[in-house]
C-alpha cells in the first residue's frame, strides 16, 4: 500500500468515527426496529441477531420490539438502555446514557408479561445525558428532561424535569429548540 493510500485511508477513518458514527448507529436501530415491525418470523430472527451486533458493536439496547415514531433522534448512542414496551413518539431527541428502565418486583415479570412495564414518551420530547425513567410513567407532549434526572412520576406536558421527580411548569415565553433532520442545516 502505498503512503497516499495509507493518508486517505486514515482520512477516511477519522471522518467516519468522528461524524458519521452515531449516524451510523442511529440508522442501523431504526433498520433494525421497522425489520422486526415488518412481521414474519425471518424478518424478526434477523431483527434480533441485528440487535445483539448492535449492543455489541454501539454499548446500546434498542430492543426491535420498541415502538417509535417519526423522525427519532439519536445524537450518542452509547450506554443507552431502552426497554422493549417502551413507546416513543415522533421528533425525539435522545442523549448518551439514557435509561428507560422497568419498575419490577419479584415474579410480577412473569405474570405481566404484556402489560406496558417501560414509559410511553410523548411528541418532541428530549431526553438529556444520563437520565433514568422507571416504571410505566407517561412523559407528556413538549417536555425536557434534565441531565441525570430521575423520572418516577407521570410528567406533563410542556414541562422540564430537573434531579429527583423536580417537574416545573415552563413558561409561555419558553419555546424548545427546533431542530433538522438535515445536520448541515445551520438555520
């Protein structure tokens, strides 16, 4: 190999591993989630083998049987914990570290198999660094959760989530930032 071909192929690793990687990660969870929602069994085998790579290659569990909505944002994926009842809805924007994590005591798993055990998160909510939702808490339209803030409690809408169950109103004047599915869109 020559030493131009080494100079671009190190280019080319730097570029995809510093800008390209949650992308990366980001479309192979959705891939792997709509496999699994397509339905039949070959379609849901390979969902799952996609998903045991993925925790394996991204440090993150996004489950295939998640339900998501429209355009999901997953900035950094790693050490993300999602579990499988959980719902999500649509424009979405979720940070390193976040765990959605179910309230369980002793055999309960076992006889509520199909009840919803994770959150149901409603539209344009966003889930900062670090934070923890247990049990089947509802997360309303509009709200921010802190950075290492703990949710046990139903949340409602159009509210900012802060350390230990702390929900605040936001005020009218308060409006979330918007954001592009285009990431060179700077507007």
């Amino acid at each position: 190999m020559t030493w131009t071909k080494r100079i671009k192929l190190a280019i080319r690793k730097y570029f995809y591993w510093h800008f390209d990687f949650d992308r990366v990660a980001e479309a192979k969870i959705k891939k792997c989630i709509r496999l699994y929602h397509r339905g039949g069994p070959i379609a849901k085998y390979r969902a799952r083998l996609m998903w045991f790579r993925l925790q394996k290659t991204y440090t993150t569990s996004y489950p295939p049987q998640l339900t998501i909505g429209k355009n999901l944002r997953i900035e950094h994926c790693m050490g993300t914990r999602i579990g499988k009842t959980a719902v999500i809805g649509d424009n979405v924007r979720i940070y390193q570290f976040v765990q959605v994590i179910a309230k369980v005591v002793g055999d309960q798993a076992l006889r509520d198999q199909h009840a919803r055990r994770h959150a149901k998160i409603g539209n344009n909510v966003t889930l900062s660094c670090g934070c923890t939702i247990i049990g089947p808490v509802t997360i309303g339209d509009n709200s921010i959760i802190g950075a290492n803030a703990l949710v046990t409690h139903d949340v409602p809408p159009n509210s900012i989530v802060v350390g230990l169950n702390q929900i605040r109103e936001r005020k009218a004047s308060q409006t979330l930032p918007t954001f592009s599915t285009n990431p060179w869109d700077n507007d």
